[in-house]
C-alpha cells in the first residue's frame, strides 16, 4: 500500500480571508518548531531512559495544532488524543510543567500521574491526553452540551486520529452533536495509518468528512501539512460554530514522521513513502513561503532555534529538578475527598 500525498504547490500563497502580519507568521513558526524540537528531546529522553512508559510523537503533524489553536479563545476548550504534546504547547500550557510531566514529576502538569498520553492543563482548558481511542469524543459533546445550557458563547475543539473514525463514539457523537445543534469543532487528524493498519484496510469509505457530512454535519478536507490551508479551515469553522450553526468537522491530511509510538518496529509502510511525505513537511514549506513574501530571513529563523533551543534546555532542566511524589501519596486522588460545607 502506498499513500499518496496532497500535491504541494511550488509557491503558496496566503488565503484571502486570513490575513496575517510578519509577527503573526514568525511566531506560528516558532510554536511548529518549538513542537518539533521538543518533540525531537522527547524521543532522546525515552532513550535514555529519562521517560518511560508510552510516548507517540507528533513530528510532522504540526500544522494542524498550531492553525487550529491560533483560531481559538482562552475560554474555548480542548480535548485531544494520546499524540498530544503538540496541541498542548500550541495551546499554551507551559513547557516546564508539560516536560515535567513526561518524566512523571509532580511538577508536571497532571502532577506526574498522567505521563506522556494524558496531559491536563485546567488554566488553559486543556482536557486531554486521553488514550481510549476516541474516547474524547462523546467529553467534546458533553463540553458543547455544558456550554449550550449555560448559554456560553464557546467552542470545544476535539482532536482525534482517523483510527478513532472506527469506534462506535465517534458515530455517537456526529449523530448527537448534530441532533443537539452543539458547539463543537471536531478535526480529525488522517496520517493514514491506525497504529499499523493503514486506512484502506480499516475503512471501506476513506473519505472521512464524507462519513461527517452523512450526519448532516458541514464538513471538509484540507491539507494538514499546510498550515494556511488549516488556518483558512478553522477560520470557518469556527466562524460556522460562533454564528450558531452547529458542529463543523474538519479532516486534515497530514503524516506522522516517525513510528506509531517508541515501541512501533514500523514494518507496515515503506521508507520511500515516508520520505515523500517528508518532503512536504510543514516546517520548511511554512519557511519557505515566508521566505518568499519576504517576511522572513536566515537571521529571523536562527534567532528562533536559538529561543526554542533555549526553552527546551530549561524544560528538562525544570524536570530534572522535580520531585517524585511521596509514597504516602498513592492513594491520594483515588477517591474525592468528602467536602465539609455540603450540605446533604
């Protein structure tokens, strides 16, 4: 099976409707490269041991994190999958707590008891790191039913995997969000492969916002690999969903770099279709657009990798100072504790 990917133009241009000025473009940047480098960390942590468990990189899906995010309020929520570390710094939570999380510190964001697949982050509204395969999903729909019951004007942005595409909540909450009319923004993340089964063995339609649309949800396909593509895309969706039109589904076909997680022997795809996804890698055609507008320059682009390389190294400093939480703490969180004002 080889996977075919969305054409790249030689030169792209700016969509009409989003408008952005070199500030804007220079640190949507910096937040893809930031994701990468510290994605990069991550993988030389795990190897040497410094984090354990599971881990399941983002590198190459950038795009999508960092365009959806950029279309979002503070007061929007996010749900999101196990392949969350992106979304979680694109969203803002801060990359000290998230590195300390990865270790299993009690500094880390979800206190060290999450890890990697479910990092937390309540100031940010971040809900999830959740490793059930599409088990953000119906949270989404339940964040959207919240926020219309109480007449708030938010938006609930859930990222899942087109693995999930397959689960019995997936088609659950398309049904529901549509019935209910919800505020959902859902954006399925098509790398093509669920863990090692690729999508033409999973899925007898392929055309993922096609299953979307059959619940009579709008949706649409766009390259994930092209960050203005899915910035265009959120800008309507997001538009769609503030206008009170209900869910809006977006499909973003994009591609994972590496393995499935640390433990893939990825001996399901060939390497040449890797590297011809490479070859599109949102990183450097981002670059080269900015190059190109004249928005950007070799010394522009250094002084980034010198700041994310800068905050990764305090990151892991920041980890490497934390603290294991107490024994004595096991136990703690496991029930809630009764509250002594309630009244019964």
């Amino acid at each position: 099976m080889s996977a075919i990917p969305v054409e790249a133009e030689k030169k792209v241009t700016q969509p009409s409707d989003v408008v952005l000025d070199r500030a804007e473009a220079l640190d949507l940047l910096y937040q893809m490269i930031l994701i990468r480098r510290f994605e990069e960390k991550c993988a030389e942590l795990y190897s040497a041991q410094k984090i354990r468990g599971f881990l399941h990189l983002y590198i190459g899906e950038e795009a999508v994190a960092v365009g959806i995010m950029k279309m979002l309020r503070p007061e929007d929520a996010v749900v999101a999958t196990y392949r969350e570390h992106g979304q979680a710094l694109a969203r803002g939570v801060p990359i000290g707590p998230v590195m300390a999380e990865m270790y299993g510190k009690q500094e880390g964001c979800s206190r060290g008891r999450g890890g990697s697949m479910h990092i937390f982050h309540k100031e940010t509204r971040f809900y999830g790191g959740n490793a059930i395969v599409g088990g953000g999903l119906p949270l989404a729909v339940g964040f959207g039913l919240a926020d219309q019951m109480r007449f708030d004007p938010h938006v609930t942005a859930c990222f899942f995997g087109d693995g999930a595409v397959a689960e019995g909540e997936f088609h659950e909450s398309m049904n529901l969000a549509v019935l209910w009319n919800l505020p959902v923004l859902f954006i399925c993340e098509n790398n093509l492969y669920g863990m090692g089964t690729a999508l033409e063995y999973a899925e007898s339609e392929t055309d993922l916002a096609a299953k979307a649309a059959s619940y009579r949800m709008e949706a649409e396909s766009v390259d994930g690999m092209d960050i203005l593509a899915v910035l265009k895309a959120a800008k309507r969706g997001v538009e769609w969903i503030r206008n009170g039109n209900g869910p809006y589904f977006i499909e973003a076909c994009t591609y994972r770099f590496r393995a499935h997680s640390m433990f893939d022997a990825e001996l399901y795809r060939e390497k040449t279709e890797v590297e011809t996804w490479k070859a599109q890698d949102p990183i450097e055609r981002f670059s080269e657009m900015l190059r190109e507008e004249g928005m950007m320059n070799d010394a522009d682009l250094a002084a980034i990798e010198e700041r994310v390389a800068r905050e990764v190294a305090e990151s892991v400093e920041f980890a490497e100072a934390g603290t294991w939480e107490p024994i004595e703490d096991l136990t703690r969180f496991v029930y809630s504790e009764p509250d002594p004002n309630r009244r019964v």
